[in-house]
C-alpha cells in the first residue's frame, strides 16, 4: 500500500517565505559578530625600531594604535592629506679611499657592506648615490682625465685612473641594486684649464705639514666671487667636451650617470682640487655649452654644489633665460643650507636635492649621529628630494690627502682586518631603509616637533622620531585618528612604519 502527502500550493509559499526570513537574520547575525570579532582583534599596528648610543637598530614589540578620541594628549599630528616634495631617494659618495679601505677587508666581508648598503629592503636601502668627475678632497691625490695642455679635442682623454678604484666601487654597488641612481660633479677641472694652472686653490703654508702640503705658490690663490676657470669660448667648449667624454666612458662601463653639476662649492678656494666660479660664468657655461652637450647626451644638468646661503647666486641661474632652462635640480650643502628653504618657498617646483653630509672630525661618535639626524630634518622639512652622505668608508683614524680627518658610515681597521658601521650610518638607516623613491613628505603639527613623516607609494606611512632629552618620553603620535605612543629612551632615535 502506498500513501502519499501533498501539500497545498499556498501553504508551501508560507513555508518559503518563513524560511527564506529566517535564513536572511542568521546571515545578518553572523556578519555582524564577524564585525565585532574583527573590530576587537584587528586594530592598526606599528613595527618600530630604535637606536641609542650603545644598542643601535633595536626592534620593538608592535604598537597597537588607540582611538584618538580616548588620549587625552596629542604631542604630534601627522596630516596624511598634506603632501609635501617627492622623495628621489637616500646615498652617499663614491670615493676613491673609500673603496681603498673596503679593499683591506676580506672579500667576503665586504660583500656583506655592500648587501647591507645597497640591497633593496635589506638594510640602508641606498638608491641615488654621487661621485666626483676627477680628483676631490677623498681621493688618493691629485689627477683629471686630461692633464695634456692645450688638448681642446680631447685626444688624450682617459678614465684609466678610475679603473683601479671608483669604477669598481660602483660596480660593486650596482650588483646589489642595478637601479641605482649617480649623478657627478668636478671638484676642479685639468689644471690647465684654470688661471693658476693648478688643482688647488688655497696655500697651505709653510706650517703645514709637509706630508700634506699641495705645492700652490703663494701668488696663486683663488679668492671667492672670481674666476679661476679661464673663461674663453675655446676652454669653455672644450671643457663641456670633457663632461661628455666622461659620461660616454662611464657609459661603456656599463654606468650610466643620469646628471651632473657644474662644479663642487664653486665659491671656495680650498687647498684641495677646487675652483672658484662667479655664478655669472656659470650661468654662461651652463646655458651655451654644458647644457647643450648634456642635452645631446639625455642627460640631465643640476645646478650646485650651493655652499652659501646666498640665495641671490641660485637666482642668477635660474632667472637666466639662456641657462636657467637647463637646470633640473639645485643642490645644497654646507652653509648653502641656510639657502634652501627660501629658494624653496620661490621656486616650489624645482627639485631641490642635499648634495653632501657635512663630515665631522673622524670621531664617528653620538654627537655627530645626532647633528646628522638634525641636518636631514632642516633640508627634508625644507623641500630636499635625496639627501646624501660623504664618505661611505673609512680607515680607523683616516685622513685624506691634504690631512684631513672625516667620519664615515662604515670604518675599516686595517690592522685587524675588521669594521663596525658608526651612529651615522644608523641615522641614515633610519630613514633610507623605510622611505621608498617616489614617497611624499608629510606635513606634521603639535607640541613635540622632532619629528618627520612619509606616505610610501606602497601606502605605508613612516613616521620618524628623536628624543635628544636626557629622560625617557612617550610621546603620544595622531595618523588619520589612530594615535600610538612610543615610549622614546634618552638621547635615541626611533622609526615607526604603519602598513
């Protein structure tokens, strides 16, 4: 027997109906316990990592951020809708004895510095980096690429020098990043190009050590706001010549260098490879002979090194009709950093670069780490794109040529065959290893200002900060009404990044 059960059309629309509602409130039940578990579990954190005299990169437990509305102090807000300059990048300068001291390491160790310097997101991150054309204060002694007189063609040009020391530095670099960017500069040109028909431009003197002396009579000085650069159509066409002899060279070596300046603190007379310039006869080189051939060579021309905070000079190039539309770039260093913040607020569309670290006494200590952090602060809160260290090495108790002594970011002991990386070379890390090129510089605000912050392309924030007190402070830091509080040793500098 077989029995079967229907059930009417209307009641089994009510059943539907029944069911399909209570389907519907379960769905809603669930997502909104989702919701909440998410909100109680997922709140916006940072990794951080701080350095102190005696404990440098030290990483931090994550900070967990807090809603804005429950601190009740804000010491620093960082204002994520306010972008400033894009950043091109962090480096430093290839030297010659700088890699003559990376030389005295076992090869493998020095492998290991360049990684470290060099590689993306393994540790200084460095991506724009400079070098002298020639000789400067840092090389192993005088020499150009032509030290014939009279050789206007260039017949005679050689980089063979550069074979032993800067070429391989900088091939050494690009092993570990092939995007590095380099942009170059003379410190002097071929002696005989100048009034004096030597490299250096100040006397040394008979007290001066005679190990260091540089041979200048005293008759042959240069002085500040002349000419030491004989300024002829025939040396000045020649000279342009020489820059472009220079980046098809390098450009054989398989270095290309996206940029030059025209000469290195062109208004001092050093005892070193130097010469003197009047920002008139630069614009004039510059608009109607080293602009058109590094145009004919796509490559870029920046004007600098700027070591006055004479603002007026930079005017006189960029106001130029002829020279001024060459110039890609301004490059500050030294005084000239008193400088960048008016050309900047005139000029707010022209690149503005740091063009070399000033490079202390050889102490390599925490003074100079904290003075460091103090200079990056002035020249990126005041529209610097790349900021650039001096020496990237050093022997223990190193000195230059002409006797001087400098700090650097790594120092080599060459009895021991060993090196430490100094307080500098974690400031810098601090900021190169988080801030990516093409990151915008934020504006910040509030009570406690030392402090800077950055929007990654990747929409990572970097928030860097420094106590220089002597206690320990927590400071209370606002990102887009998430707040955290580091909690700042003594004398330290930390980085916060906020993915």
């Amino acid at each position: 027997m077989t029995c079967s059960f229907a059930i009417p059309c209307q009641a089994r629309e009510r059943v539907c109906v029944i069911l399909n509602i209570s389907l519907m409130k379960t769905s809603l039940l669930i997502l909104a316990f989702a919701l909440v578990l998410s909100s109680c579990s997922v709140q916006p954190r940072a990794s951080w990592i701080i350095t102190t005299e005696n404990e440098p990169w030290q990483e931090q437990s994550d900070l967990v951020s807090a809603s804005s509305d429950t601190i009740p102090t804000i010491d620093a807000v960082i204002h994520t809708h306010k972008k400033g300059q894009k950043i091109d990048g962090f480096g430093a300068c290839f030297n010659e004895l700088g890699w003559i001291s990376l030389s005295k390491l076992d090869p493998t160790v020095r492998e290991e510095i360049m990684e470290e310097l060099f590689f993306p997101e393994i540790g200084a991150n460095f991506t724009i980096c400079r070098m002298p054309v020639g000789a400067n204060d840092f090389s192993r002694d005088w020499y150009s690429y032509n030290e014939t007189e009279g050789d206007f063609e260039m017949e005679y040009f050689t980089i063979a020098n550069d074979q032993q020391t800067l070429i391989p530095f900088i091939k050494g670099a690009q092993k570990y990043n092939s995007d590095l960017r380099i942009w170059a500069s003379p410190w002097c040109p071929p002696a005989w190009m100048k009034y004096n028909k030597h490299y250096a431009s100040a006397y040394t003197g008979e007290a001066y050590n005679e190990k260091y002396r540089n041979g200048l009579p005293a008759d042959k000085v240069g002085y500040e706001g002349t000419d030491m650069f004989i300024q002829d159509s025939l040396y000045l066409q020649s000279y342009a010549l020489y820059f472009s002899k220079f980046i098809e060279a390098y450009r054989e070596q398989g270095i290309d260098i996206f940029a030059v300046m025209p000469q290195n603190e062109f208004n001092s007379a050093q005892i070193f490879p130097s010469c003197c310039w009047t920002a008139a006869s630069l614009a004039n080189f510059v608009g109607n002979y080293l602009g058109p051939a590094m145009k004919e060579q796509d490559v870029k021309v920046m004007f600098g090194t700027m070591e006055r905070a004479n603002e007026a000079l930079v005017d006189t190039i960029l106001t130029d009709p002829v020279s001024g539309k060459y110039i890609s770039a301004v490059g500050f260093q030294w005084a000239g950093k008193g400088a960048i913040k008016g050309i900047h607020e005139r000029y707010p569309d022209m690149k503005l670069y740091q063009t070399e670290q000033e490079c202390g006494d050889g102490k390599n200590d925490w003074s100079g780490a904290v003075y460091s952090w103090n200079l990056m602060r002035h020249y990126l809160d005041n529209g610097a794109s790349a900021y650039m260290y001096w020496n990237i090495s050093l022997d223990k108790g190193g000195i230059s040529r002409w006797g001087w002594a400098q700090n650097s970011l790594v120092v080599v002991d060459p009895d021991t065959k060993t090196f430490h990386y100094t307080p500098e070379y974690y400031v810098m890390k601090h900021l190169s290893h988080y801030v990516q090129p093409g990151a915008r510089k934020l504006e910040t605000s509030g009570q406690f200002s030392n402090l800077m912050a950055f929007v990654n392309p990747d929409k990572s924030i970097v928030v860097a900060l420094a106590n220089e007190g002597n206690e320990d402070r927590q400071v209370s830091v606002e990102i887009d009404g998430r707040v955290y509080q580091p909690v700042l040793p003594a004398h330290s500098i930390a980085t916060l990044l906020i993915d």
